[in-house]
DNA sequence: CGTCTAGGGATTCAAGTGCG
DNA sequence: CGCACTTGAATCCCTAGACG
C-alpha cells in the first residue's frame, strides 16, 4: 500500500530500497504526544537502517515488496540522498513536519536551517525530554490522534520544526494493518511499538518491562501473546546472567541467526549481548553428529565458546543430554600415537535430538528432579574448563566410558510403568535388583523398591488379565558363582529367551510333566488374547450396565431419577412424544411446561386459561 | 548461601456481555 | 435490572536459575 502510492515518486533509481526506508521511518518512535522526531536524526536513522539492511531484508522480502528481482546495493546516504527521503516523507498526510504541517512545504535544507539555532547541547537534552515524553506516552497507550502539548519542553524546542506521524501510521508500519483493539490491545501496541523501535537487534524482555512502565508480570504474557498473533519473534536466551528473552518485531527478525551473540561493538553498539541455548544445543549437535566422538576442548572451539560461564553452560548441556541418552562422556585414547597412553576428555554422539528434547532443556523447570539429582550428588559443572587432567583408568581401553547411571525416576510417572520400562529396555540380558534400583531412583531407595518389585512379580502369570499379560514382569533364578540371584525379564524378552532355549517356562510358573497337556496348557497361556478393533478384551462386559449398555440417550434420561439433585436450566430434558423417548437441551422448562398441563391445580389452570384468553 | 531476575499459579477486581 | 459468566489486568506468593 505504501509502496504504490509513494514508489511512483521518487525520481531517482532508489525507489526500492527508498520504499523499505519508509517503514522504518514509521516505525521509528514518532508520536503525536511525543516531541516527534528531530530532522537532524533522520540522517542517523536512514545510515541505521542501510547499516542493518542486508541483515534485515532477504531477497523474498525484497521481490515481493517491489516485484524487482535481486538485492539492491544500498544508496550511499549522502545530503542529496536525505533531500530525496526528505521530500518524499512530507507528501505524505500522515507525515507532519510541525504540529500544523507548516513545514509540509519546506525543503530539508530549510528546515535545518530554521533549527539551527539548535547546537549539539540541545539536541541532547531535547533527546532525553523526548524519551521521558515516550514512556508516559507509552505507559499511559496511546489515546489520542491530537498533539498534546501538555508535555513540557523548553519554549525554544517548542518552536523548532518536528516530524510526527498519527497514530494510524504508527499502526501501519508496526502491525502491518490499521488500528484494530480487537487484535492488539493498547497496552500490546505500547510493547510493540518499543520493540519495533528496535529494529533487528531486539530488546531484552527485562528492558521492556522498564521502557514500557508495564507490570513486569503482565508483560511477559503480553509478549506471549504478540508472538502467538505473528507480529513478533521471541526468543528465549541467556542474556546479563538470567534467562530471559529477546523480542524483535516479526519484520525485523534475522534469518540467519547466530547463538551466540558479544553485544554491540563498533557500527551497531545496540546490539544485545546473549546466548540461544536452544541454537547452542543444535549447533552441538551438528558438530557432534558429523566428528562422532569430539574432544571437549574440539567442541569448545568449534562452538567458539571462550568464558568460563559459557564453558559452564556446555557443561551442564553436555550432562543433561547424557542423562537423556542422547551423548555419552567417554575418556579416549589419542589416535595419533599407539605409545603414549593419553586419554582425552571427549563427548560422544549417541542418538540425534529431536526439537522436543531441546524445548524440554530450554523450556523453564525442565525436569527439577533431574537436575536435583545431578547437583546432590555433588558434581560440579568443570568439565569443559582448563586445567582438569584427565588420568585414564588403569588397563582403560582405548575408549573409558564415563559418567554413571543416570535414574530415571520421575515424580509425574506411575512407579509400575517406570520399573515396567527399565526391565523391558533390558532385553533378554534381563537385570538385577541392584542394577533396577540404579536405573530407577538410585541406590539410595531400596528396601521399598524391593517390596514393590517383589509384589508385581508375584504370581505374575495370574495377577494380570489375559489382556494385559504383556505388561507382566518376570522375576527368574540365576545362579553366579554359586549364589543364586533374581533376574527380572517383561514378559516379551522372557518369551523370546524361552524360544531361545536360555530360559524354560516351568522355572517361572508351570511344574509338571513335559506331556501332552503340559503343551496344552501352555499353548493356551501363550496365546493372544481376543481383544476387539479397540484393542478390548471382547470377553469382558461390564457388570450393572444400564439395558446391557445398549440404552438410548433418550431412555438413560428418563430412566435416570435426580431425586434431590436440583436441574439447572441449561440441564436436558427427557420428554415422551407419540410413544418415542426424546431429549430437549432447553432446560427443564419444556418438561415443566408439559408436566404443568396435566398437573397445575385448578386454580392455576383457571389463570393459565384467562391468560391464553387475554394474551395483553 | 544470599541476592537478583524471570516467570508461573492462584486470586481478585473491574468491565463487558448475554439471558431471563 | 439482577445474575452468571467471560475476559483482561493487576497483584501476591512462590520457585528456578544465574552469579558472586
């Protein structure tokens, strides 16, 4: 829309790029309760813009904004080039040049000339009047079209010649549509137009809280809600020690982005200083997936982290994915010399992460009971950091696993389901109590576990439904050294050791005889059961159904007796018509007004009846 | 271990809306 | 007009994580 109307007037070869210029310009904080826009920082924010230009801006964006192919080489931003801006900008009705428009018609050149008497000193001070006068216009919304004049400044600022654009512009260039409260509330366009203010580096949440003067719990669900309606990024990142997370208005987001950011430096010194865990662990994993097995200090490097804290933060990544499965941390030999017996610090790739399982790492109080465990048991987080040698174990093959059994007792998870998934995961090797009791919760709960244990496995073969046999655990004998231990197989791995031949059924239930009717017998145990499409049982109906489960809805209302339940309104209503049950939803009035016809008292029945005579 | 920051859950309040 | 309900906003209280 701004692109047609403005595109067809700018006369030198820049239009394209002069047509992306115009967004930013709205986009930049011009109010009109503000102090507007000083024309001497018009240069400033049109170098800005051209500085992030190639960031901000891929080619799709550009082709489809301009129907041009290929990328524009930016304009040189010289005087001619503002004067081209300059009179492009004041054509258009949302662009006051003064509250009355009364330097619409002047040239820039003009305008500077008419602020000269403004020195650098000034310029400054109106800077800082200008911002006092956008947070109470942003923490109070934006309420008016009118310039207000309420805001104090000093009287020569106030005769100076300001840009300012209505509030109908601001709407356009920051949401992409006209002013609509249905989609973004005020109190969302405030945030909005402080993060578009931005541009491509963003701003931390934290900072918005204080630039917006917004409840500082309100403002993340606010951002939440920006960012599920499309119009801005958020990312959630490390930044200045705490968790937080950066947000970039929709149009500005980078498309390449990086995960680890060193702040502002140089050309644009309002970059934000941050780390992307969640790029950090993909970027990790890349490296890892291609190399298999990385030293640490490899991985450092190649992830280009260089401070202790961002060591740290590997570290904790690197232990938490163990935990999961994902990577092992292993003691290597050195495959440059047979020799020299010098084992490094490695990482080794086991199994690709999903987007779940980072979102699981970076989401906030990603399984507490984990990283519980992790710190009781008192490691630290220096594995990535100088200085640790590493002495390989004694007779250490060329690759020393690390790192020690990580439980994976959950407090959301049925105790019965996570003893049912570390035997099952065991295969036909089977496990030990010892080893369950390390793979569950540690060594540390262990009479109770045994107790459980020694429950489910108990007359396993009759405890469970037919149905349910393969959710069974199997408790078998072994014999090591000559002392006899209890190996716990599920039901499938038991079945398959039996076919094997490493294993016999009469251990675990069956006594007798190997005859005839031994096979019989287990034959039948054996087989499947019959379970309907459903995966249920077909044998199994349920005892005290209503019609034997077979009742109309019609018939379950009206067998059904509330007795001293009181019915709602908006309760159905079961009711009899020619002989056939039917429902009504609305409300026990249709029940009462027919039970009313047979049951009003004769009284009432004389009122009804002069009523339906004299309906006024 | 204490401090600080971010953020979530629960609750309360005010305003708006639909219905009888 | 009263009532029930919804929605947005504000607030209190609490926890997690980072850091010194």
């Amino acid at each position: 829309m701004l692109v047609d109307t403005i595109s067809g007037k700018v006369t030198t070869g820049e239009e394209e790029a002069l047509d992306i210029e115009i967004d930013i310009l709205f986009v930049w904080p011009i109010n009109p309760c503000s102090l507007g826009l000083h024309p001497t920082d018009l240069g400033r924010i049109v170098e800005a813009f051209y500085a992030s230009y190639n960031r901000t801006r891929n080619d799709d964006n550009l082709n489809s904004s301009t129907g041009a192919p290929g990328r524009r080489k930016p304009p040189r931003v010289d005087r001619a080039f503002l004067e081209h801006v300059w009179k492009w900008l004041v054509r258009d009705p949302d662009i006051f040049v003064g509250r009355n428009r009364e330097g619409n018609s002047l040239s820039f050149s003009e305008v500077e000339k008419r602020n000269s008497t403004h020195d650098e000193r000034q310029h400054q001070k109106f800077a800082k009047v200008n911002e006092q006068a956008e947070i109470a216009y942003r923490s109070s919304g934006p309420s008016s079209l009118v310039p207000d004049d309420s805001i104090s400044a000093p009287g020569e600022m106030r005769n100076q010649l300001r840009l300012f654009a209505t509030e109908e512009r601001m709407w356009l260039a920051v949401c992409g549509h006209p002013r609509d409260l249905t989609k973004v509330f005020d109190t969302e366009f405030a945030l909005l137009s402080i993060i578009a203010s931005k541009r491509s580096n963003g701003i931390l949440q934290g900072d918005l809280v204080r630039l917006s003067r917004q409840d500082k719990r309100s403002v993340p669900k606010r951002t939440d809600s920006l960012r599920d309606k499309g119009y801005i990024e958020k990312r959630p990142v490390l930044a200045k020690g705490a968790r937080t997370s950066i947000l970039t208005l929709k149009k500005f987001a980078v498309q390449e982005k990086v995960f680890l950011s060193r702040g502002g430096n140089g050309a644009n010194s309002d970059a934000i200083a941050f780390i992307d865990q969640d790029l950090l662990i993909r970027r990790a994993f890349d490296a890892l997936r291609r190399m298999k097995l990385m030293t640490r200090d490899d991985l450092k490097e190649t992830l280009g982290l260089t401070t202790r804290s961002q060591w740290k933060l590997l570290s904790r990544i690197i232990r938490k994915f163990e935990a999961w499965g994902f990577l092992k941390r292993v003691h290597a030999a050195s495959a440059m010399s047979s020799k020299v017996q010098q084992h490094y610090s490695c990482v080794k790739y086991l199994k690709d992460v999903t987007d779940e399982d980072i979102k699981r790492y970076t989401s906030i109080g990603h399984l507490p009971a984990n990283s519980m465990d992790l710190d009781a048991e008192g490691e630290d987080d220096d594995d990535f950091l100088p200085g640790s040698t590493e002495e390989p174990a004694p007779n250490a093959g060329p690759l020393q696993e690390l790192g020690r059994i990580y439980p994976i007792w959950s407090p959301d998870r049925i105790l019965s389901n996570l003893v049912f998934q570390v035997v099952d995961s065991m295969g036909t090797k089977g496990i030990t109590l010892t080893e369950l009791k390390n793979h569950l919760a540690g060594p540390r709960y262990s009479r109770p576990l045994e107790v459980f244990v020694g429950r489910i496995v108990e007359n396993w073969a009759s405890s469970q439904p037919h149905h349910l046999r393969h959710l069974s655990i199997i408790r078998d004998t072994a014999v090591d050294k000559k002392i006899a231990y209890f190996r716990h197989y599920s039901f499938r791995n038991f079945t398959e050791l039996v076919e094997r031949g490493g294993a016999y059924w009469e251990g675990v239930v069956f006594t007798g005889k190997k005859d005839k009717k031994y096979h019989e017998t287990i034959s039948s145990f054996l087989s499947s059961p019959a379970t309907d499409s459903f995966g249920f049982p077909v044998s199994m109906r349920p005892t005290g159904q209503y019609k034997e489960g077979n009742a109309s809805m019609g018939e379950l209302m009206k067998g059904f007796d509330p007795g001293i339940w009181v019915q709602s309104t908006r309760d159905p209503v079961a009711y009899e018509v020619d002989g056939q049950d039917k429902i009504s939803h609305e409300g026990p009035k249709i029940l009462r007004v027919k039970n009313q016809k047979k049951e009003l008292g004769a009284k009432t029945q004389q009122q009804e009846k002069k009523r339906q005579e004299n309906p006024a």
